[in-house]
C-alpha cells in the first residue's frame, strides 16, 4: 500500500483540500500482478430476524422483504488480507445476490453499499427493492460486508466502551484533556488487538475487494450504487479500478479527502447553517412554539437556552435525563424531519422546572434505546476512519479548533468532539490515490445536510468528475427516498442517461 504519516499534511491550507488537489497519487499496482480471484462459494442462506431484516422497512415491505429472502443467493470469495502480500494470509468478504428478474434484458451486476464505514450492505439489495428502488428486474443485485464488517473476516475491540456519559455543564480543559488520554488509550488497545487485520481495513483494501467480486461473478465490468462512506468507497473504486466500472452513482459522497480536522469543521458550520433556516421556519410558527416571530428572535432564544441550560443542568426525576447546553445544541441541529418535534422540546425546555418531564421531551429522551441491530460496526468504523486519517490528532490543536466553533457557533458548536477520534491511532496510514477516468458518473448532494456538507460533495466532483445534482434538502442519502428522484436514479442505471436535476425532500408542513 501507498503509506505516508500525518506529519506532512499539517500545512496543507483548507483550499488545497477543497480542490482534491493534495490526494490525487499514482494507482497501485494493476490486478495481474495479483493471485488469480477465488471464484465465489455459494451456499444456503442464512436465517433472517424480523429485527435484523425489517428495522429500516414498514410492515408491508417486511412481507415483501420476506418474499425477496426466498430468492436472494449468498455466498464468500477469499482475498488476501494484505494486497501486498497477495499470496499471504486470506480473509473472507461475505455476499448476497439478487438475480435480475428479466434475464433477456439483463444489463449486469450493480454491487451496493450503505455507508458507513462498518455499516452492513449484506441485506441491501432486499432492502432496496423492498422499498421500492426496484433494480433488480434488469440488473443482478450484489451486496456484501465490507471487510471487518458482519459476516466478513472481521476483528472486536468494543470491549473498551466509550468512557461513559460525559459530565452534564460545559466541557472544561481538564475535562476534554481526561477524554482525550482516554481516547488514546482505547485507540492503542484496539489497534494492538489485531493489527494484521485491523490495520488492512482500508477504502483502498475495500476497493480492491470489490473488484474482486466482480472478477469472481466473471464480469468485465459492474455498476455500483454507494451512499455515503459507500460514496468515498465508489470514489477510490473508480479511481484505481476505473475501466472496470460501467455506471455509478454516489449519494451525499464524502469528500475527497481523509482528515478528520477539516471534516469536523465542515459539519459545524453546515449544522449551523440547517440551524438558522430550522429558526427562519420555527418563527413562521411562533403561535405554536413561541420561540419569536424572526430567525434572529428564535436564533437568540435558543442561544440563551444552551447557555443557562449549561449554567445550571436541569435533572428530570421520571426519567434518567439531565438537560444541559450540549442537549439544546443536539436538538438545534436537527434535520428537517425533525423540525417539529425538536420543536416543540425546545419551546417546553425555556420554562421546564422539574421534577418531571415535559411530554415531548420525556417521548423524544426518555425511551430506551432500540433492540434491533444498529448494522454499524464499531471496531472497523475507527479503523477504517484511523487507517486514512491524515489530519492533525494533537490535543492542543483539538482544543483550540473546539473554542473557536463554541464563538463561531454558540447554538450548534457546543455538540462537536473535543478530541480527535483518532488520537494515540499507532498504525500507519494509508493516503488513498485518487484519479478522474471517463465513463458515466453521477453524484448527489444535499444543500443544507451536514454528514457529508455540500462543499465536500463538491471537491469530491471536481477531484473525479462526473455530473453533480444539488438537491436543496437536508437529508442524507436522500435521493433513493424522494420518488421523483428515485425515478431519475432508476432511469440513469437502465438507460445510462444523465441529469442535472432532481426533486428535493419536502421540508415539513
């Protein structure tokens, strides 16, 4: 693999960044110097619980999915752990299959994937069609689990936690000097663990596999749907296995980028940026919330809110909640769908006194957590994060950066980390190479949501090309949920054809 440290990346300008100009590199090495792909071992389904199949599906697509189980075909291919090593050590990627129902007209093999990293893409396909992205009548669906993922060769190091609920009150140098060591040492713990695998847990690594699969299904070439991490995965995929990718489509995409520093500072002022029009639409309410009749009024009622809330943490005694400013800051930067239920939290929270909950609040914070699975894993979402950062994980830096948003952002500033997620990481990085190839590409981003903010979305454009649509709404990896977008999605993988439109998510009436 192309490794380098994060030393020689602590004076690249944001600028540079947003251009993609500082990660384009050669590819790695071509296919043919590896070992001949294992073709792919079929073999019986596993068994399915409605909370593992159903958790993102209504009842009426659970029963569909049901239906969609009896024909989906799962199988493994083997590829070596280290792609440097081809002949080495060899893991395991688990996949599924859904054939195209219409094999007259089939148009070829459509790997998915949902995100992450560490999120499962095994039920993918079933979870597409069942919610009526409906792909599989003319193209073979493929989902898999990336590796460290699921049912793939994977690694554990959760058993460290997270270091417990943080302190309710504003968070004190001491106190984000103490999360920071912690983060350190669960980082060493957990890289030490295993780091023959851990450390292989690449985009680059992933990317690869892809290919892999591909080769084993005897295709030339696949098109691929990614949302997310799966948008940085289909990046890296087109930029090192371009001529092998037919049609692709990433939605709200990472960016071109791996540090961690300059994508956190983007989300601040994306979230603060949904904030002020959740305030503009709060206060065209202001009979129902009574926040005020301008932004401006409901931007300083709210601001007044994190900070007497962080003053003096309100402790509920039918509930195990205790509000302080970062809770007002989390329901501030809500998106869109949860406009009126946040809301209303933050219009019963200016005048709560206890001892017990308001009803919306105690709804929204008061219930247990769900059973079903979240489909994340949490080992390989650090690793795949840490393995490419390339940021700056000092403290000082951390806490610096964390002063400035709480000035630049007093609503919104206060939920963002005060320590690098990567910090004490001892495994090298990897800088992932990127570069344009021709073909089809489309991409789209959300104006106003901050997972993957706009400019990311943008630099990811200008780095590998392809036609961008911007959808003014704030959801992310909306594009398969609008259904006039969905139908532009559906057109582009049947006939190839591009767009440089699609209808956005509704705000909330």
């Amino acid at each position: 693999m192309n490794r380098t440290t994060a030393a020689g990346m602590t004076g690249m300008t944001l600028g540079a960044l947003l251009t993609g100009s500082v990660v384009l590199a050669s590819p790695t090495a071509a296919v043919s110097a590896w070992t001949k792909p294992s073709a792919v071992d079929w073999a019986t389904c596993p068994a399915f619980s409605d909370d593992e199949l159903g958790r993102k599906l209504s009842e009426e697509q659970l029963a569909k999915a049901r239906q969609l189980v009896d024909r989906m075909e799962c199988g493994t291919i083997s590829v070596p752990r280290d792609y440097d090593d081809p002949r080495g050590e060899q893991i395991t990627v688990a996949l599924t299959r859904l054939k195209a129902t219409d094999q007259k007209r089939r148009l070829g093999t459509m790997v998915l994937n949902p995100g992450g990293p560490g999120g499962s893409g095994y039920l993918m396909p079933v979870e597409f069609v069942a919610t009526g992205v409906e792909l599989d009548d003319r193209y073979d669906l493929i989902g898999f689990d990336p590796r460290g993922v699921g049912r793939s060769t994977k690694a554990d190091c959760s058993d460290g936690g997270q270091g417990g609920r943080p302190q309710p009150g504003p968070v004190t140098k001491e106190q984000a000097r103490k999360a920071y060591d912690q983060t350190v040492k669960r980082n060493k713990a957990c890289a030490e663990s295993n780091p023959e695998l851990i450390g292989q847990l690449t985009t680059e690594n992933a990317a690869h596999d892809v290919d892999r699969i591909r080769a084993a299904l005897g295709e030339k070439k696949i098109s691929f749907y990614g949302v997310s991490w799966g948008g940085w995965l289909g990046t890296v995929l087109r930029s090192i296995h371009g001529g092998k990718i037919a049609r692709m489509w990433l939605d709200s995409p990472a960016p071109p980028y791996s540090r961690t520093d300059v994508a956190t500072e983007l989300r601040a002022e994306a979230t603060d940026r949904n904030f002020r029009r959740m305030a503009a639409w709060i206060a065209e309410r202001n009979d129902e919330y009574g926040l005020g009749t301008t932004r401006r009024q409901v931007v300083s009622a709210v601001e007044k809110m994190r900070k007497s809330y962080d003053e003096e943490p309100l402790t509920f005694t039918d509930i195990d909640l205790t509000v302080d400013g970062a809770l007002i800051s989390q329901a501030a930067g809500s998106p869109s769908f949860n406009w009126s239920q946040m809301a209303q939290v933050l219009s019963e929270l200016r005048d709560a006194e206890g001892p017990n909950a308001p009803p919306t609040v105690r709804k929204v914070f008061g219930s247990p957590p769900s059973g079903a699975p979240s489909g994340t894993d949490k080992t390989a979402n650090l690793a795949y994060h840490c393995n490419e950062d390339l940021g700056s994980r000092s403290f000082e830096s951390a806490w610096n950066a964390y002063q400035k948003r709480l000035k630049r952002y007093p609503v919104t500033g206060r939920t963002t980390p005060v320590a690098p997620a990567c910090a004490g990481w001892p495994l090298a990085v990897n800088k992932t190479p990127l570069k344009r190839h021709g073909g089809s590409l489309m991409l789209s981003g959300h104006r106003y949501e901050n997972l993957s903010p706009w400019e990311g979305v943008v630099a990811t454009q200008k780095t590998i090309g392809g036609t961008l649509v911007r959808m003014d709404d704030d959801v992310h990896g909306s594009a398969i949920k609008v259904p006039g977008c969905v139908t532009k999605v559906l057109a582009y993988f049947e006939t190839g054809r591009t767009t440089d439109s699609c209808p956005t998510r509704p705000e909330p009436a």
